[in-house]
C-alpha cells in the first residue's frame, strides 16, 4: 500500500496502530515432515489435527500481528490468561469438501464469520475484519488440501478459535488474544445410519432469555457434560435441552420436526431464533431448501408442498401430533451431523415417546434434506453461492 | 505405606492408578530469583503473581501426578484443548492474612473447598480429595509467606484453578486437567471509601433456573464484560443482575438490604441460595455475624436486634421501602471488596433509586460488619474456628 509520509528513505511505514488483522500480511512456513493421513474408516472427530495452523496474536498496543500459517504446535501462555480464568472464549464449526474440479471449497462461510462477529462482540475480545479471517481459512484449506478425505460422508474440520490472553486475574476484558485456525479430518457422525434417542431434560437448562444460549462460546460446552453422562447412562444417544416443557436444542443441533396437514401439505417447524437456540448454519440452509422446494429447488421423494416455519415446539405437542396419527418425522441438524432423525425421546416419569420409526433409518424428509444439503456441500449442485472455493 | 505384594526385592510398589492427589508427595523447587515486591500503595489486583504456584497434573491412566510448588510460569497447552474450546475451566478465590502471631492464615477455606467439588462436579472434570489440595495451598502459602502484606485493607489473594486439558475437538468431558494454584498480593478494593453506584441490567442476563450461576465456572464470567462496560459507560460502578424486575447480584458480589421494622428490630434480607447466585464465603459469614449479633458476638455500634433472612428482592419493594422511610442501608458482599455499601441504583427509563447516603461512606451496619469479618479475618478476633493457619 503507497504511503505518502514516506519521503526519508527510511522503510519504516507509518501504520496505524493497534494494526488491523491483515491477510495480506500473511507468511507460510510448511512443517518439515508432514503426518501420515489416518484411513478414512479410522477416523475419529477432533483428534487427529492436520499438519498447519493459522495464527495471528492481540496485543493492545501494536493490534493484530501479521498472520502466520506455521506447524501444527502448543501455545504457550500464564496461568492467569483470561482464557483460562474467565473463558473468554470462543469457536465457530465449518467443513471443507472436495468439489467435482478437485478444488477444495467451503460452505457458508459468511455465516460462520457472521456468528463469529456477534460471539466476540458479547464477550468483549478485540475486533477484526471477519473478511480477513475468512481469506485466511480459506488459504489454510488450501496448504491442508491433502488433508480433506475424498470418500462419502467426509470432509475437513475446520474450527476458527479465539482466547483472551490477558495475563491478569482483574476481571475486566481481555484486550490480548490469540486468533487461529486448526483443520482435523472427519468422517460421518454415525458409522452406522440409525435413529437417535434423545432424553428430555429440564433440570439443567442450556439457555434462558438474556442468556449466552445464542452464541457460540465455549463457556455454554462444559456445562453440558454431565447432564449428556447422565443422558448416556439411561441408555439415550443425546440430550433434549427443554426449558420447562418447551424443546430448545437437542445436544448440539438443531430441532425439526415435521407434520401432516389436513389439506395434504406438510408442516416443517423448529425452534425460533430468539436467543434460546444456537443459530446453526446448517438449520438456516435446511429452512431456506425446504422453502424452495417446489420452486428453486426439488427435494428428491417428497411430492407434497412444505410449510416451513419458526414456532415454540412443546413435548406435548409432539405427544399430541403422534397421538392424532399426524406426526411425519423428527429429525436434528447440525454442521457435524448434518441430519438425523429422531426415534425415541424420553421423558422423566413418563414411558418413551415413540416417534414414526422409518424401519429404524432416516425417515424421508430428513433424507430429502440430508441427500440434497450434501450434494451442494460437494458441488454436485449450486445453491444461491453457498459453495465457496478455497484457491 | 506398606504393601504386603513387594516381596521379591523390587522397589516398585504396586500403588492404584490412576493416582489421587497426595499432599504428602509434594516437592518444592524455589525459584533462584525472586521478585522484588511491589509497595502496597502500587498494587493492582491480579497484576503482581507471586515467585511461586503449585501445581499437579491428571492424566486418565496415571492419575494426579505428584504435586509441585515451583516458580511461577507458563502452561504449554495443545491449541484443541477442552479449557480453550469448551471451557471446562473453575476457580476460586481466597485471602491469607498475617495473624498477630506473625503467622500466614486463610479465612474458612473449608467453604472454598467445598464449592470448588461442586463446581468441578458440574462441569464433569477429574475428582480430587480438597482436603489434599488445602494441604497444598497452606504449604504454598507459607512458602510465599514474603508476599503477604502487612497494612490494613491488604492481603495475599489466593486463585486455586483447575483447567481441563484433553487434547481433542471431541465433545467430551475433559480427562486431562491441570490443578493450580497463584497467589497475588492485593490492597483495598477501593482506595477511597465510597459508595457505589449499580445499574440495574435485565436484557443480560447472568445466572437462571438450572444454570450455572451457582457455580464458579469460568464460564459464567466473560458474558459479563460487555453489560458492565455499558454500565461504566452510563456512570455506574458495576451491574446490578436482574431477573426481571427480581436481583440477583452486584457485580461479582452478594447483595443485602437492611430495612427499619416496626417494632425498632431491624430486618436483613439476602437472596436466596437457589441456583441464581454464587453462594459466597462472605455472604455466608456476614449472615452468620449478623444472627450472632447480641447472642455470640457483637456488631460494634449496632444497637438493635438483627432478624436476618434469604428472601426475593425486587427493585420495586426497595423503591416501597426507600418510599416509606423504612429503608436503611444496601450494602454488597464478596472476597474481594469485603463489603461496599451502595448509594445508587439506576433503572432503565426511570430516575435513578437514591439510597440512605451515611455521608457518602459505609453505613453503620456495613461499617460494623466489615469491622468485625476482617478483626476476624486478621486474626484480631476469633470466631467459629474460622481461621485455619498455614505453618
């Protein structure tokens, strides 16, 4: 960039200051031995982290440090960081795929730096360009393309993570940070297609009005551990976070279910965004194709008209819907699982709910959703640009 | 300890893994510098660590590895650990004073110990026994005997932290920890005597029914930077955490009210210990003073009988009270101010509730209060075996 206050034959550039995160000032350094890539049928999500990184540190007076992508390594940081004493802390999920060119591309990218913005405005970490961020990425899926498994079902993790570094125990923001990127491969949710079971919960609750429910910060994560060992030792897949009776998330995904209309149609209904859920990508995309289905777009098996829509969702109504021979399907979303149907939901003090079975496997709409969301994630269709290619 | 198994001359004891945390296997290595103190007038609070911290790590085969107290210094973390993404992070927060004797003591670390278990529970990382670990903290803090100082108002703040450290994205409770323990030296929360001022905040919301605002987690306090940045912003000390029109807490402390009843009694009401407040060492001790007040101890200068209860508060029944003269002081409560008596609490859309004003300072029941917990405290004053001394 030309600088006028550059006359005196000094290289010294007159940058403002705290420095704005730059991907133009981006430097490689490649690991000088790369890891074996495990087979595909041996991965397991989250743990075996590729070969880079992508970094760049906040200091309150020089700002964003030029951006690196280095080996894969630890940080190393005072036990009184922020990070590790008030979780100033936050990530966003994002999956790369390889599209028919062979080039690797994301999904949606804008809407994880969309999250990613209002995350960080809640708990005060210093600010950056979101679309600086997001060229980063897509540079370090680039060095990591070998990474990406080409088989069905698969893709690379890639995980954006801020932490406040602040080296004080004074309770005040932290205006130090680390900023990086980390790529793992994974394979599907579930080895096997299968139903999940879920368990109602409302003695611990994820979310509340005026909560943190409605941002991605690792603080709403730990304290779903032990509510989930509960939930696992009586025998359920996942958590059904309620509040009283009302149906909020369920483990980290969200909630969908689908009924019959008296004319025929279908209704499609989850949670509203309201502070209460998680705006997920993947429930956003999945509203947006049953909306165009019919028009933009065709959900492959499903001749009925869709009537998608944001409303409270109460176990009973959902024991009424069965009940009344109307409930069609039940089904999760997320970017890790991306869909799955619902089989079983138990609530305390009450026989299980049983929901429409499907022999046991996706029921049809969730398939519909799961073939055609999948197909765009691959680039084997466009959708509205939802692809992003990573050069 | 001896093992009737070890009796063909090796010295390998057969000892259960994974190991429990064992104060008696401490080591100490001091540090060949050390720091220079800060004078007591220079103090930030969490700025000035001291030379040393303890430290014990867990592993899921081996257990708690054997204790360390030495020189202060960084973790190295892997970038995917629980405690940077999901926040799998607790505290606590204690005082040592220097007794008469010249001896370091701690303040009811019985009650720190006991929440620490309660936290670390909720968030499902590794159990521990606290006795063992309060073993540790008074060996490290008689190790850092130097560091406390001796001036009214003064004390070394003691953080033990457990931080979970398990090395993958997995979506999981943290089998890997790292217990600590730092310690800063740590003057008066105000430096002049004044009253506060609380802005009273709905739309954020800090703790709720089935949440985690009963528990020390890291997690609870970074969603708190922006409300008390805006609070700051309007002229408020710190956030007065609504439910509605229902309070909560001020800040990070406990909050009390003391109204004129009738019969020339006066009434104390705290809120409740439901799940929506941290239940405080020093609210705890405060309730207890107060309904020892006549009986087993006396508040100087407190001629009237004490009825102290947990009981709702709302905005509106101080705003009756203030109306019909009855209200006498609001005062705020916790390890770090001791206790802070407030003038002012502002409501969105409506003038701001002036408070009884005792010329600007304490109240006399926050006067006698603070006076009698930090005698107390010193050493000064005995009460309920309260003091626990560090040899």
């Amino acid at each position: 960039m030309a600088n006028g206050s550059e006359g005196n034959g000094h290289a010294v550039r007159a940058e403002p200051l705290p420095a704005p995160l730059d991907a133009s000032k981006l430097t490689i350094t490649l690991a000088d031995t790369l890891k074996p890539i495990p087979a595909a049928e041996d991965l397991v999500f989250g743990k075996h982290m590729s070969d880079h990184m992508m970094v760049s540190t906040y200091h309150p007076v020089t700002g964003w440090s030029a951006p690196e992508i280095k080996p894969y390594g630890p940080f190393v940081l005072d036990p009184v960081s922020s990070c590790f004493q008030y979780s100033t802390n936050l990530f966003e999920g994002m999956k790369a795929y390889i599209n028919p060119e062979g080039k690797p591309q994301l999904f949606r990218p804008d809407m994880n730096m969309a999250r990613m913005r209002r995350s960080r405005d809640r708990v005060a970490l210093p600010a950056f360009d979101t679309d600086e961020l997001l060229k980063l990425i897509q540079k370090l899926v680039a060095v990591e393309q070998r990474w990406i498994p080409n088989a069905p079902g698969h893709s690379l993790y890639v995980r954006p993570t801020i932490i406040g570094t602040r080296p004080s125990l004074g309770v005040a923001p932290s205006d130090h940070a680390i900023l990086y990127v980390v790529c793992c491969p994974t394979g599907p949710f579930f080895r096997v297609s299968r139903m999940l079971s879920l368990m109602a919960v409302a003695e611990h609750v994820r979310s509340w009005p005026g909560g943190t429910g409605g941002y991605k910060l690792a603080g709403n994560y730990a304290p779903t551990f032990m509510p989930q060992a509960e939930a696992a030792k009586k025998g359920y897949d996942q958590v059904l976070w309620c509040i009283g009776d009302k149906i909020t998330e369920a483990g980290a995904m969200n909630f969908f279910v689908s009924i019959r209309r008296d004319d025929g149609d279908i209704d499609v209904y989850t949670p509203p965004n309201d502070g209460l859920i998680l705006p997920g990508v993947t429930r956003d995309s999945i509203m947006r194709l049953m909306s165009a289905h019919g028009t933009s777009t065709t959900l492959a098996g499903i001749a009925e008209k869709l009537h998608v829509a944001e409303r409270e969702i109460h176990i009973a109504d959902i024991a009424r819907w069965a009940a009344e021979g109307r409930l069609l399907e039940v089904f999760t979303v997320g970017t890790a699982v991306v869909v799955a149907s619902v089989g079983r939901i138990g609530v305390e003090g009450k026989p299980d709910l049983e929901l429409p079975k499907h022999d046991g496997q996706m029921g049809p709409l969730a398939r519909a959703v799961h073939t055609k969301l999948t197909n765009i994630q691959w680039g084997h269709e466009q959708f509205e640009g939802w692809s992003v290619v990573c050069e």
